[in-house]
C-alpha cells in the first residue's frame, strides 16, 4: 500500500522534540566520522585514546533521549547542550556491562555547544525553507493558471489610485505569479548560500580538538556545505539573508492581500476574497462581507518584515561569538517560518476561490466617461501633424470637463462626444476616433505577456 504524503506542520520542524532529534543525528554522525577517522589511522587495538567502530556502532544503536528529562536537568544545569548530552549519556551506557568503559565519553568530543546547535538549526532552516518553497510554488502556479482564465478580461488600470488605461484582469495574476517567481528564485538562493551549512571546528573554529574530517562527514550525512571559516558560530549573515528572503516574500503576500482588499471595496467590487457557507462579517451589521483573511496576510507580514530586523541586528556580535543573537533568533526566526507558512496557506485560498466581476470590471472602465481613452486621442492627434504642446492642451482641456461634471455628478457630454466637437479635433475623422475609444486598441500586444507567462514554471 502507497502510503499518503503528509506534509510536516512548520511548527514541528522547530519542535524541541525535532531539535533534539537532530542534534542527536549530529552527535552519533561525529563519533561515527571520528571512529572511521581513527581506523584509518590504524592506531593500536590498545589505544585507548580513540574511539573504535565498536563503540561507535554501540552509540548508534543505544543513542536516544527523553525530552522531558532533559527539561528537568536544565532547570538545574541553566545549559541546554549539557543537559541534553547528559539524557544522552544515560541512555547510551544504560546496558553498558560493568567494569566496561562507557561509550558515551566519545560523544560531544572536542565539539562546542555551538558546534552542535548552529548546524541543527540550519539544518531545521532547510526543512523549513523547502516547505516555504513547495508552498510558494503552488500559489505560484495557482496565479499562473489563473492569469490564463482572465486573460480577455477587460478592467481599468490605475496609477496613484486614479483610472489610467484599460487592461486585462489576468495581467494582475500574471504580475503576482512573476512576483512569486522572484521570490521563489530568492527562498532558493538563501537555503543554499546561508541555510545549508554546517560547523563543527571547535571553541573558535581553529578545529584545536577535532579534525576537519568529522564536519565535512557530519556536513556530507545533512546535505549541508561545511562552513569555510566559522568562528565557532556561523556568520549569522547568513540568518540575516534568509530572514530577508521570508520578509521580501510575506511583502509579496501583502502586496497581493492589499489589491484584493482595494478591488473588494464596495465602491469598486471588481474581485472578492472567498466568503464560506455560514460565514458572518459583522457582529452588528449582517449585511458585509469583509476582506478579513486579505487584512489577516497584510497584518502578519508586517510581524515578519520587522522580524528581518532582528536578523540584521544578530549579525554584529563581540569578537568570535557571544549569544546576545540565540534569545532573539529563537523567537523571530521561528516565528517569522511559522507566519509565512501560514499566510501562504490564507493566501493559496484567496487566490484559488477568488471572485472576478467582470461587469463591474466593464461598468468601472467606463465610469469616467471615456477620460481612460486620452492617451490615445493625444497620439492620434500627433501623428495627425498637431504639435504635442497643441495636442496636450486639446485633449486636457476637455478632459478636465469631463472631470468637472464627474466631481459634481452632473451629466453631460463624454470625452469622446467633447472630443468630437472641438474643431481643434477635427483633423481626426469619425472612424478613427471610434477606433481611438476601443479599449481592445490598448491591448494589441498584450499576447507577448502572456507568452511570457506561458513559459513560466515553478
């Protein structure tokens, strides 16, 4: 029987039973390297300066922990690493005949606590980092096929807020799928530049007790690429580069959320995030119909943008290390995975369900009276031998009218029919002006983009 994939819940992946799961990887990893390090130096069976491969099978099969235990010898020991390798010990020797050395004297040897909990939590950013990825690439993918269900969609373009020139609503998805491509690209570069790397070099990187073989196979094991120079901690640079991956990221999601809660307004209702079969939008007011999931993205992205800048501030530390970065990172870092993970998710329902209006697309591209076609008139007037000086003022000057009877509501001749009467105009026929107001005479190119979009993959 296929067993069913079952996606990992970001917050296990920073679960202290997750952590300690991989440092204990990590630990078994280094005596194996050092075992293997050892016969091939072929010292003598007496030697019992080294460990053996026997002990180093016998820590692999016994090596475990108890995660609780170890939260009980913290409390008394104020170090995690200690008291982690303590349970470890325990259980590791528990079956070790007496008068027998003890096995777990090799493990931790000639590593630092940093050694260990720098290459675990880079390890746990890249499972993090590929659940980010797998889910960037299906919202990706969703606007991308979108993009293509509207893409004769006719709505307006708008600059600063105001009605510019006609386009296509599947443009919108098409501009979000390329974002998300970026970022996409970005997630890729930081899991592979800063979040696979791994240390294990000792108290200030000089690898005084331990030799550069043990992290290159500790590292080869992981997947991840031995630090070049660690000065017992990683660079959190790097930390820095993969928190600004995930900020740049969640900017996308509110930039996404912030157009869909701008076309739900009721004065606009060109599109409408999914509203569920029993939903209610207010408490006092039964009548809305709310863009709360929209503002939920755009809120937590602000939590994970700020929280890039306590990985900025992480990067300066005293001299080789100190651990003025470990409290925050464990805070920000996490939590900045876990908000991301979850807008995601919010935004993947937005954007799979939701709502297009195309006729309120139509009704708003023509709700300013044909201004929304001036560009062209101004061009048309060009080519037709007007100075462009000469051709501005013409097209201003009715537009402006044309304004002037929007602001106070009043009725009155469109931009095409002032147009038409403005002798200054008349080197213009009437064919041509009717061409000028067709919306389609914006959108000639448009199949380029969506060639473009066509060849796009994730």
């Amino acid at each position: 029987m296929i067993e069913r994939y079952t996606r990992p819940r970001m917050g296990d992946l920073f679960s202290l039973e997750n952590k300690y799961r991989i440092w204990l990887e990590i630990e078994v990893l280094a005596c194996e390297a050092q075992a293997e390090l050892a016969a091939t130096k072929a010292f003598a069976k007496s030697d019992a300066s080294r460990i053996t491969l026997d002990e180093a099978r016998w820590i692999r099969e016994h090596a475990d922990f108890n995660a609780r235990h170890i939260d009980e010898l913290e409390a008394t020991l104020n170090h995690d690493v200690i008291a982690f390798l303590t349970d470890v010990a325990e259980h590791i020797d528990a079956t070790v005949p007496e008068g027998k050395p003890k096995p777990s004297r090799w493990v931790h040897f000639g590593m630092t606590s940093s050694d260990l909990g720098d290459t675990a939590l880079c390890y746990q950013l890249t499972q993090a980092l590929d659940l980010i990825l797998e889910g960037v690439r299906t919202l990706g993918t969703t606007a991308q096929r979108r993009a293509f269900e509207f893409k004769d969609t006719l709505c307006v373009g708008r600059t600063h807020g105001i009605h510019a020139e006609p386009m296509t609503f599947g443009m919108k998805f098409g501009a979000w799928a390329w974002a998300l491509k970026r970022n996409e690209e970005r997630l890729i570069q930081a899991r592979t530049l800063s979040a696979a790397r791994g240390a294990i070099s000792g108290a200030v990187g000089s690898y005084s007790s331990i030799d550069p073989y043990v992290e290159q196979y500790v590292c080869a094991a992981l997947g991840l690429t031995a630090d070049p120079l660690s000065t017992q901690v990683i660079a959190r640079d790097n930390h820095a580069h993969i928190a600004s991956a995930l900020a740049m990221t969640a900017a996308t999601l509110e930039h996404i959320a912030m157009e869909v809660r701008a076309l739900q307004k009721s004065d606009t209702l060109e599109a409408e995030e999914p509203f569920a079969k029993g939903q209610k939008g207010s408490s006092a007011m039964p009548h809305k119909r709310n863009p709360i999931t929209a503002e939920r993205v755009c809120g937590m992205a602000r939590v994970i943008k700020a929280n890039a800048q306590v990985a900025f501030d992480n990067v300066a530390l005293w001299h080789e290390r100190d651990i003025s970065h470990s409290s925050a990172e464990r805070i920000a870092l996490v939590d900045s995975f876990i908000a991301l993970d979850y807008i995601i998710t919010k935004m993947q329902w937005i954007l799979d369900g939701l709502k297009v209006y195309p006729e309120n697309c139509r009704a708003n591209l023509e709700r300013t009276r044909g201004l929304i076609y001036s560009s062209k008139v101004l061009l048309a007037l060009v080519e037709a031998g007007l100075s462009r000086e000469d051709a501005y003022e013409i097209v201003q000057t009715n537009a402006m009218e044309v304004w002037e009877d929007i602001q106070q509501a009043r009725l009155g001749p469109g931009f095409k029919e002032r147009i038409a009467g403005d002798k200054r105009a008349a080197i213009l026929p009437a064919s041509r002006l009717e061409d000028l107001f067709d919306p389609w005479s914006f959108l000639g190119n448009i199949e380029v983009l969506f060639k473009r979009l066509e060849d796009l993959s994730f």
